[in-house]
C-alpha cells in the first residue's frame, strides 16, 4: 500500500471522530435547541418551519452519519492485538451506520407527511391535517429525532473514548 494510502488510513479515527461529533452536535441542537424553541412560536408556526429545516439539514447529516460509521469501522479493522477497542470502533461505527435505517424506516413517514401537508398549503389547498394531529406529529417526530440524538451521542463518545487510549492499538497496513 502507498504511503499517501497508509497515511489516510492513519487518520480515519479523527475523520470518524470529527464527522461523528458534527452530525451528535448537530442533531442535540435541534433536539434541545430548535425543537423546543419553535414550540415556542406556536405550533402552526412550527409546522411550516419544519420542511424548510429537514431540506436544510437531511443531506448533511445523511453524510454525516455515513462518514463517521464507516471512517469508524474501517479504522477498527487496523485494530490488531486490542479487541476491545477494535470492537469499540466497530459499535461505534455501526451506530451511525444503522441511524439511516433507523430514520428510513422511523422517520421517514413522519417527515413526509408533515412535508407533504405544507406542499398541499402553498398550492392554495387546505391542510389534511387537523391541529391535535399536527401536535402528535411532530411530537412523535421529536421523540423519535431524540432517540436518533442519544445514540449519535453515545457513539461519538465510544470515539472519542476510542481516540483517547489511541497509542494502545496496534495498526497493520
């Protein structure tokens, strides 16, 4: 292998880190930070906020998630003679893999439904969606965007516990 190849490979642990504390930061914002402050407009108000959000927000995260559980995973098969860690890695990176099923299957509906309701509106038709439906909707949405937080969080801290005890591994390649 290169030495350029070597010398990438080097650095996944940071990459993984750094793009896996991104998208945790990123998704505790909107879960503290947005969320409950746009409740505090009103909920029509959040409503029609929502879409112009996701559009805003879902590409980047998707990367997010997907560079920080692979670059994880990849560094923990360089991993030889520390299992632990290796395995640490390994968890780590398939919890930011598995947050983009997670929000296909999870999610997704949810977001879509919203996002459809506000495209029916700026079309000059009436919304489908009653008010105590919309509360349940979004409510369902934050709880569900919460557990989808706590596991980036709890991920990105495998890493950076990972990244800590870096001089302990044993690299191949």
């Amino acid at each position: 292998m290169s030495i350029t190849s070597t010398s990438i490979l080097n650095h996944f642990d940071t990459i993984a880190v750094v793009t896996g504390g991104l998208f945790a930061g990123t998704a505790l914002y909107l879960s503290i930070g947005q969320v409950p402050a746009m409740r505090e407009f009103g909920l029509n108000e959040h409503w029609r906020f929502f879409p112009y959000m996701y559009k805003k927000i879902a590409l980047t995260q998707a990367s997010l998630a997907v560079i920080a559980g692979t670059t994880s995973i990849v560094h923990a098969t360089r991993i030889h003679g520390a299992p632990f860690f290796r395995n640490l890695w390994i968890a780590a990176g398939t919890t930011f893999l598995a947050i983009i099923p997670y929000t296909i299957i999870c999610l997704a509906p949810t977001n879509q439904t919203i996002i459809d309701d506000n495209k029916n509106v700026k079309l000059g038709n009436e919304s489908h969606i009653n008010f105590a439906k919309k509360k349940e909707l979004l409510d369902k949405w934050a709880f569900l965007h919460f557990v989808r937080t706590a596991s980036s969080v709890a991920g990105f801290g495998m890493m950076v516990y990972g990244l800590s005890r870096h001089s302990s591994f044993v690299f191949t390649w």
